[in-house]
C-alpha cells in the first residue's frame, strides 16, 4: 500500500501572491506556520514552530489570494511532492512542498472588500516562480 496525504492547519507567513505561468495556469505559493505548544518534564511551557511551503493551483489559487493574507488561519490537504531546481552557481537544488488538493478557511472570514485581494503578478518563466 502506498499513501501520499497530508493535513496541516496554520498562519500564512505572508500574503498568498497569484502568478500566470507560461502556459496560463494560475499558481499560488504561500508558507503556512503551524505552531505545537506543550509542557515539559520540569512543567515549563516550550514553543516550536514548523514553516511548510504550500502550492495551489487554478482556482483555489486564486480563491487563497482572494480572501487570505498575511496571518490567516488554513486548513490544508494535499500531497507532498519535491521540487527541483538548479541554483545561480548550477547546483541542483530541492524541496518538500505540500500541493494542495483542499482547503478550508478557518476563523476571521474573508477579508474586507476595501483590502488588497492579493497581489497578481504578470506571467513569467518557470525560474520566477521557483520550480
């Protein structure tokens, strides 16, 4: 049996930001903080921090820009998958990423109609949006 899932809820880092690639998909990429909280053996409170890095793609990407920002809590499911580069000095480069299949907002709503709806950006090459 083989199983590729993930579950993860927490903070974007920073706010969702639309880009077109070459071929005219629509992309998001945004990193979610998911905080754990817990007690010690000595009863002394300890705090972690993990940032996973999170793609969406066609709609939900433009839904995450459109009513998240900087902050917002989300629910994500998706499946873990590697992106590969190469670096300015020619290095092959890597990373485990989430690629969201759902979503789900949590708390505080959507954001007001007078605030941003996320940054769009013009199209670009595959070396601006990072994979």
């Amino acid at each position: 049996m083989n199983l590729n899932k993930s579950m993860i809820a927490g903070n974007l880092t920073r706010d969702p930001e639309l880009k077109t690639t070459p071929n005219g998909a629509e992309v998001a990429n945004f990193t979610l903080a998911v905080n754990r909280v817990w007690k010690d053996k000595n009863g002394d409170k300890q705090e972690d921090t993990t940032f996973v890095d999170v793609t969406a793609w066609g709609p939900q990407a433009a839904q995450i820009c459109q009513y998240l920002e900087k902050g917002s809590n989300l629910f994500v499911e998706g499946r873990i998958t590697t992106e590969s580069w190469t670096n300015d000095k020619g290095e092959p480069r890597s990373k485990q990423i989430i690629t969201l299949e759902n979503f789900k907002f949590i708390g505080g709503g959507k954001k007001s109609e007078s605030s941003s709806k996320g940054k769009i950006a013009k199209k670009g090459t595959e070396d601006e949006i990072g994979f």
